[in-house]
C-alpha cells in the first residue's frame, strides 16, 4: 500500500507537461505575370499534431522587370530626373493577413539637356531623353496573426491571392518635360511561417531524483 503511495507520488513529481517552442514554413513561387493582372500561389496548412499554433506571419518578395519609361526635356534648360517604373504587389493571405510591396525597376539622369525642339514635343526620342528600361526591382514585406487561426489548420493547402497595379515615380529639377511609360511583370515569393508549442510528456531531473529518493525510503523500510 505504502509502495503503491510513493509510486503514485513520484510519477506526478517526475513527469510533466512540456511545451517547447516550434517553427515550421512554407513558399511558393509566382509569376512571371504582366502587371495589372491578378496570380495565386498555394502554401501548407499547419498541421494541428504538431501542437498548438501561436503566430502566423506571411513574408512577401515581389519583382518587377521589363516595364519602360522615359522623359524628355521640353524646356531650354537640362534637367535632373530620377525615374521608376513597377508596381504595387499585394498579396492577400485567410484571416486578412495582408502584405503590400513596391518593387520599382529605377534610374537616375543628372544632366538631361535642354529640349532639341523636335515636332512634337515631347516625342520620347533623342538626345534630350532619358529610359529606364533595364535592371529589376524588388521589394519585401511581412506581416503576423496571432489569431484567427481557422483557416490555417489542416494538411492541406492556404491560397493566397496576389494583385498588382502599375506605379510609376518621377522626381525632376531644373527644367521641364514629360513623361511616358508602360508596364512590365511581376512575379516573387510568398512563404508562410508557423510558430507553435509542441506539447509532449518529458521526465524533470528535479522530479526524477525525487523518483529515486522514494524508491530508497521503500527499500529501507522493506528492511526493518
Ligand atoms: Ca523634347
Ligand atoms: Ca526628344
């Protein structure tokens, strides 16, 4: 009876609950798409026997390439231009998780000279213009649930909706002119991140000496 006692007590000491922090992720990749039209891309769902879910945060890298655009001078004087052409990337994960990019392909002209006077003016063309029609841009971003959790649970998959809308920047000093341009593609990738506890039975080093103590004390007693 006695043994039985200290058994029962040394079993509660010893073991316990534990929970020890868990991540696990996921991605996907998108695109080439031109921008303006819409894309998906398809991640995991976090698996509820792995724990219990705490944080969802959903990372986005979009890129831009192939879009153009050019200034030409119309005044009598030159002028500093910084241009950018690209897109507002927007990718739309369950519970609105929601992240927003700005990857611009961009370049920079100090000194572009005075109008030439062409007819019209401005005709995008000669020495008094300036493209950006090369390079990449890219941009990131991520954003975290801690709640909400819903559609995320499961062995399957979490679609995750992508947008993209044409942008364009023109920073100009000096003198004047204009400005045309057309877009490009974009493409990226999302990925998912899940934090969780994972909960499982794991012996304690105070409890299992305590263990050990209970099983002299019933030894020697066993003697007397
Ligand atoms: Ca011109
Ligand atoms: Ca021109």
């Amino acid at each position: 009876m006695r043994k039985a006692l200290y058994f029962a007590l040394a079993m509660c000491l010893g073991w316990s609950l534990s929970a020890n922090a868990g991540v696990i992720s996921d991605d996907d990749t998108f695109g080439l798409t031109a921008v303006g039209t819409a894309d998906t891309a398809f991640v995991d769902q976090f698996n509820p026997a792995l724990g219990t879910l705490q944080q969802v945060t959903l990372t986005l890298e979009a890129n831009t390439q192939n879009g153009t655009i050019t200034w030409d001078t119309t005044g009598d004087t030159s002028a500093d231009v910084q241009l950018g052409v690209g897109a507002q990337v927007t990718a739309t994960a369950p519970s609105t998780l929601v992240v927003v990019t700005l990857p611009m392909q961009t370049g920079h002209n100090s000194n572009v000279p005075a109008t030439d006077n062409e007819t019209p003016d401005p005709d995008f063309t000669g020495n008094d213009s300036f493209t950006v029609d090369t390079g990449a841009g890219s941009d990131d971003d991520s954003r975290s649930l801690i709640s909400g959790f819903g559609p995320y649970l499961g062995t399957g998959q979490v679609q995750i909706d992508l947008t993209s809308a044409f942008k364009q920047s023109l920073i100009s000093s000096g003198g004047s002119g204009d400005t045309e341009s057309s877009a490009g593609q974009y493409g990226g990738t999302v990925t998912i991140e899940y934090v969780y506890t994972e909960t499982q039975l794991v012996p304690e080093p105070a409890g299992l000496m305590l263990l050990g103590l209970a099983g002299l004390a019933a030894r020697r007693r066993r003697r007397k």
